[in-house]
C-alpha cells in the first residue's frame, strides 16, 4: 500500500513544473545491457564480474551531471551493510567526501577491505556489535571495489562521484535528476565499471530536458 | 687301367678336400655369427640396462617432482583464492601483492635448504616472482622478503605470454642452476588468466645408485655437471650440445669422450612443451669397468670359438674321411656299373637291329615266296584234274598238293607272325562263339585222312562268347587242336574243356601220348623237338598261338605234361556282357 502511495505521490509530482522547485530537470532513459538471467523478482543485487568488468546483476546504471560544483560543508552518512553475505546496497553511487558506514548485520565475523586506487582501506575483522560502527569517508573519485577477507565472494561497488547530482536508474533504465543549476554540463551514465556513456547538454531554469542515453 | 686309378683317387681326394673345406667354412661362420651375436647382446644388454638404471632414477626423482609441482599447484590454487591476493590482482594493486603473498608463501623462504636426501618432501624455495599479464617479471618492492636474484637471472623467469599450465625452467646463475616452476593464477571470479607465481628451487639431484655415476643439467647451451672440472664440462659441452639443439629426440644416449675416458651419455628433455628454454638432464656412466667385463667376454667367447673352431677341424677331418669311404666305393661301382651298362646297351642295340632286320626279312620272304607258291598249288591242281597219267603220278601229285598246301600255311604264319613281330597287326574285337569254334574245329578233325585212331572228349557250355577277332581267335585252337591230335598216340584220346570264369574264359586241351621234356622251350619259334618223332611239324604253330592269345590279352601255357597227358590252357578276355557265369 505504501508503495503504490509513493508511485502516486511521484506521478503527482512529474506533473509539477521543475521551476517550482527551482533550478532544471533532466529525464530520461539509458538503455542498459540485456541481463543474462533476469531474476523475476529483483528484490537482491548482486556484482558481478565478465572479462574483468564488474556491473550490477540485474544492470542498473548511475546517471550524474559532471562538472564543477562547490563542495558541501556536510554531506550525510550513507551505509553499505553486510547481511547474508551480501553488501545491502551492492552498488552506491556518493559524492566524494562522504562517510560510509559498514554495520555488520550478520551473526560473524566480516573484513571488509578495498585494494582500489579510489581508497584503500581495511576494516579488519569486526564482529556485529562493534561500536562505533566501522566506517570509511571517501575523498577521491573512482570507483571502489568493497571485498570481505573472510567472504570470498562478497562483492560492493561504492562510486565515488565529483557532484552532488546523481540518480541510479530502475532495472528499466529510466532516471530523473530535479532541482539542478543551469548551464552546460555533460550528462554521465556509469553502466559498468569500464563503461561510461555521456552527453553534452543544456539546462534552464524551469526545463525539463528529455535526454535519451543510449 | 692305373691312370684310370690314379684319376679315380684325386677326384675322391678332392672331393674329401672339398668337404672339408665346405665343414670349416661351416663351422667357422657358426663360430663368428655365434661371436658377434653375443658380443651385440652383451653390448645391447649392458646399454639397456645403463638406460633402465637411468630411466629408474630419473623416474624417481621424477615422481618426487610431480608431488613438489602438484603442492606448488595446490599452493597457488589456495593462494590466490585469498581475498587479498585476488584484489591485489584484480583491483589494480599490484604494489599489494607481493606484502600480501609474504605472509602465505612465509614457510616456502623460510628455514635452511635442506640436504639433498630430505628435499623430495620439503618445498623450501630459493625465491618466487610474480608475472603479470604480459609475462613479465612484477619487480617485489623488497627482494630479500622474497629471494635476491641478479638482474640477468630475474630477466630468466619472464615467460613470453602467460601459461595456461605449469611450467618447468631450468635457469642458470652464478655457477648454480635453479629449477623453476611457474604456476598459472587464474582469477576466481572470472576464470581468467591474471597472473602466474615462478617458484625457483635447489634442482633435485639423482640419487647415483651405480658408482661412478654423474648427473648434470644442460639448459640452453650451457652445461651444469658440477662433478667435472670446468675445463671438462666445456668440451662436454661442445660435443653435446649441437646432439642437444639438433635432435628432435626428447631422449637418448651416446658415447663421449669425457677427459680420455669413454663414456655413456643419457640425455633426456625435463621439460618437453616448456615456456622456459628447454632443459635436459645428463647422465654420465663412465664405461671403463663395462668395456673390461666386455673385453673379458670377449675373450671367452673368442676362447670358446677358438675352442669349437679346432673341434671342428677334427670332427670335419673325420667326417670328410668317413663321408667320402662310400663315395669311393660308389665311384668304383659306379664305374663297373657304366662298364657293364654299356655292354648291355650295346648288346640289347644289335639285338633289336638283329629282331628287326629278320623280322623285315621274313616278312619279305614271305611275299616273295606267297606267289611261286599259288602258282605251284594252282598247277599241280591242274595236273590233277587231267587224264591219262598213271595212277602212281596221282598219287604223287596228290602228295605235293598236300605239301604245297602246307607249305602255304607255314608261309602265311610267318607272314602273320612277322606282321605282329612289326606291330602292324590290329585286332578288331567282337564276340566270339568259341563253343561253336571248337565244335567246327573238332568235326574237321574227325573228317582228316591221316587222323589217328583218338577218343575225343569235350565238356563246356553252349555260347561261351570270348572278346577277340574271329580269324585268330580260330587259328590258335585250330593249332592247338591239330597238335593234339597230331602228337597223340593210337587209341588216345583229346580232352577239350571250357569254362567262363568271371573276366575270363579258360579253355583248356589235353591229349594223351608223348609228353614233353621239362626245360624245353616249345614256345621259341621254329622248335624242334629233341626227341626224335614221326610227327612232323614246322615249329612255329605254338609260338603263332602264343603270340595271338597274348595279343588278344590273354595267356597260352603248358600246364602239365606227364604220365601220358599233356595239357594246354588258354585263358580269353571274356565277352562283355555276353556271358552268363557258369
């Protein structure tokens, strides 16, 4: 019930002019990789590694504005927590800076570490009840493969983004990004970690734009 | 005669010579096959059994290296499941790696290399390098954490491409050599070939079960045998390594010189399909104990032939003496025989010449003699039939007819007899009613003028049929009749018998009066008899009958002839299918 209250409220929304809220919008559509399985209900994610190339099971892709824009004083924590085995969310798109927290929410031991260039670190082995709870802030963009040295198979993507406009599609590649400043930027769609598509475009005060990233 | 001696005793003495010879070249080609064969097994043994030495020992050690590669697998396998090590690959930290591996490859660098005896079960490693995907060395960010190696030897252990599979190397440095054992690293995630771990290790030697036994490793053109001075090992190394780079072989042996002693030399590829340049271990198996225990077979053997090779000579002596006696004797016989041959040919050629010539002759005097015969007979018939003359002049004339006649009968037996004598004569065969024959021949007998006073007695069937021709089937009892009844006695008596006997037809007469003497042939032609008699004949009726019945495939002989009886049996070729057994 509460989901459909959410679809409506969103509906709803759309139908509001952007310059309402202020500032441009941008929607559209990126057209992601056809999913080998498609699970019927994608209810968990999972990262998935072909030839090298790590991407979300099903795809998924991140859509962000780049360009040049001032850095928060405060940026709100965000959470990659461990639970079946699994990193809940598997992929997190952040703006760089931000603070990530990994709670333990299964019944043992994890070590999560990461070799990435992006950020380096290894929370060693901690147990559910650790306080504070283990987190790391990431202060360079990229893109950082979260391992578990106990958990072989235990795959998370944290992407480490330079703006604080960004969406992550839903499994039919559909996204919209509101409240964002005009001007010309490039509109960037990370699908896997070794594709990014982008667009050039121009945003208006009260604009929505239709970008279609194929 | 003596020269005729003299010829005969060398062509035996050089036949004896002969044999002889044909004995020892025997005997001594046994005596040199029977050398060779054994001195090439010996050899092709001792070499078989130096290469199974060689093969044993190198399996063994081979066995230990297959469990060293198999825990090196298993070890990389382990290893690079570790999360780590997997990130440190896959996540672009290859800085990482070589901190990370430190700690799971701690017990391969750790410790003292083991002495020789316990290396099988220990993986003590000289030192280890990781490639990356192009093949090439990843420098470690601390050396001695992990093995110093100089630069050139480094440079050693990077492959062209990644291995899919285990690699064995040989490297040389330093005066040392190293085996090497470079592991794939596949990633977990993906399958992918991402990296490969070279181990270096102490080569495991061969254990030299065998005295005198040296073992080294040639690899690229360089030869590692540390037993032997450098000097050695240099012209070694020359003479090996062109065997080495040319041959395809992965394996095998030959003879070398090593400091002017001869040796057997076992090469055998280490690592055949190898990345690394190739590799063959070397086994050196000084010949020198080998070849004395050859030579000392050598000498046996030759002792031996030598030995069988005297036997051989005696035995042939005697064997050429006792084999060419009979030959002697036979050349003697042999001789006599040819002689004796000769002298037989030569009779039996004018023998036939003779028959011949006589048989031509009176065939000849026969025609010539046929026509003044008709023409005599013919005018005493005439002289006959004419009036007037005295009734003595009859009686004369009578009496020349007569003899005419007779004299026409022998003439036409001649010519018969010389026809057949010729082999011209030829016999129409058809069935002959020899009952009828004898019936005929027996009533003209009776009605004879000068027929003796004789009984006659017959007993045979009625239609005994004989194969033959009709014509000489009735001369031959005519003839034997006449003469029964002509040498019979007064108040005698013929007995004719006959008789069909299966195949045959056996007739047989018998008459009573004079017998015949044993040993006198009264089948030769023109027989005469030796006893004086009244009765007259011109010798040549029984040998007509002979000849006839023997022509006719049957048989004409004198069965008995004593006490007053003499009997005579003709045997006939039945007519087939004419007579009923009796």
């Amino acid at each position: 019930m509460r989901r459909q209250g959410l679809l409506w409220l969103s509906a709803a929304l759309s139908l509001v002019p952007a310059s309402l809220f202020g500032g441009a919008a941008v929607e559209g559509h990126v057209d992601l990789p056809k999913s080998r399985s498609a699970p019927i209900q994608a209810k968990r994610y999972e990262i998935v590694t072909k030839a090298g190339v790590l991407s979300t099971l099903p795809p998924l892709a991140v859509v962000y504005l780049d360009g040049n824009f001032p850095r928060p004083a405060s940026l709100p924590t965000k959470e990659v927590a461990q639970r079946d085995l699994t990193f809940i969310p598997v992929l997190l798109p952040i703006e760089v800076g931000t603070k990530v927290q990994f709670p333990n929410l299964d019944d043992q031991y994890h070590n999560i570490f990461s070799y990435s260039p992006a950020k380096r670190f290894d929370l060693g082995r901690y147990r559910p009840d650790e306080r504070p709870i283990p987190s790391v802030t990431f202060d360079k963009a990229g893109l950082v493969t979260l391992r578990c040295d106990i958990h072989e198979h235990m795959r998370g993507l944290i992407l480490v983004l330079n703006t604080p406009y960004f969406v992550m599609t839903d499994t039919a590649g559909r996204f919209r990004l509101d409240k964002l400043p005009a001007g010309r930027y490039t509109l960037k769609s990370w699908i896997d970690s070794r594709t990014t598509r982008e667009k050039s475009i121009e945003l208006k005060d009260g604009q929505t734009l239709h970008v279609d990233l194929p | 005669m003596s020269a005729a001696i003299a010829t005969r005793n060398k062509d035996v003495a050089s036949f004896r010579a002969r044999l002889f010879t044909a004995i020892m070249i025997i005997v001594a080609t046994l005596t040199a096959l029977g050398f060779y064969l054994a001195q090439r097994r010996v050899t092709a043994d001792a070499e078989r059994n130096l290469q199974q030495t060689f093969q044993t020992e190198l399996s063994s050690t081979r066995k230990i290296e297959e469990l060293r590669h198999a825990a090196l697998a298993d070890r990389c396998n382990t290893l690079v499941a570790k999360p780590r090590i997997h990130a440190a690959i896959e996540d672009d930290a290859i800085d990482l790696l070589y901190p990370t591996a430190k700690d799971e490859l701690r017990d391969l660098m750790q410790g003292e290399e083991p002495p020789p005896e316990q290396a099988a079960r220990s993986l003590h490693a000289r030192f280890y390098r990781f490639l990356d995907d192009t093949g090439a060395v990843i420098k470690p960010p601390s050396p001695s954490d992990v093995g110093k190696l100089d630069a050139a030897t480094e440079a050693q252990l990077s492959l062209k491409k990644l291995p899919n599979t285990q690699q064995i190397g040989y490297i040389q440095s330093a005066g040392d050599i190293h085996e090497v054992i470079a592991v794939p690293i596949f990633s977990t995630d993906t399958g992918d070939l991402v990296s490969a771990l070279v181990i270096g290790f102490k080569p495991l030697e061969l254990e030299k079960k065998s005295t005198g036994m040296q073992s080294g490793v040639w690899v690229d053109g360089r030869l590692h045998l540390p037993a032997l001075a450098p000097s050695a090992q240099n012209s070694l190394n020359d003479k090996i390594t062109p065997a080495l780079t040319d041959s395809d072989s992965q394996q095998n042996y030959f003879r070398v010189e090593v400091a002017g002693a001869p040796q057997l030399l076992f090469h055998k590829r280490l690592n055949p399909g190898s990345l690394f340049p190739p590799a063959y271990e070397i086994f050196l198996y000084p010949l020198a104990s080998w070849t004395a225990q050859l030579n000392r077979l050598r000498w046996q053997i030759g002792g031996a032939g030598a030995l069988l090779l005297l036997g051989g000579f005696v035995a042939s002596h005697f064997v050429a003496r006792s084999m060419s006696a009979p030959v002697k004797k036979l050349a003697l016989d042999s001789e006599e025989n040819r002689a004796e041959r000769e002298r037989a040919e030569a009779a039996l050629a004018s023998t036939a010449e003779e028959l011949e010539r006589s048989t031509r002759y009176s065939a000849d005097a026969s025609h010539q003699l046929k026509s003044p015969m008709t023409v005599l007979r013919i005018g005493l018939e005439s002289l006959l039939g004419r009036e007037g003359f005295k009734p003595q002049v009859y009686e004369e004339l009578s009496t020349l007819l007569h003899q005419t006649r007779r004299l026409t009968g022998v003439i036409d037996d001649l010519l018969l007899l010389s026809r057949m004598d010729a082999g011209h004569l030829q016999i129409a065969s058809t069935p002959v009613n020899l009952s009828q024959l004898v019936d005929e021949w027996l009533d003209d007998l009776g009605a004879l003028p000068e027929s003796p006073d004789v009984k006659i007695e017959k007993e045979f069937p009625h239609g005994l049929f004989v194969a033959g021709e009709k014509r000489y089937t009735s001369l031959i009892v005519q003839n034997l009749l006449e003469n029964a009844r002509k040498y019979n006695r007064a108040g005698g008596r013929i007995r004719v018998n006959a008789r069909g006997n299966g195949k045959k037809v056996v007739l047989t007469i018998g008459n009573t009066g004079r017998t015949i003497p044993p040993g006198e042939n009264i089948f030769e032609r023109f027989h005469h008899s030796s006893s004086p008699s009244a009765a007259s004949g011109h010798g040549i009726g029984l040998n007509l009958a002979r000849e006839l019945t023997r022509l006719h495939g049957g048989e004409l002989r004198l069965v008995r002839s004593e006490k007053d009886w003499t009997e005579f049996e003709v045997r006939f070729s039945a007519a087939n299918g004419v007579n009923a057994v009796t």
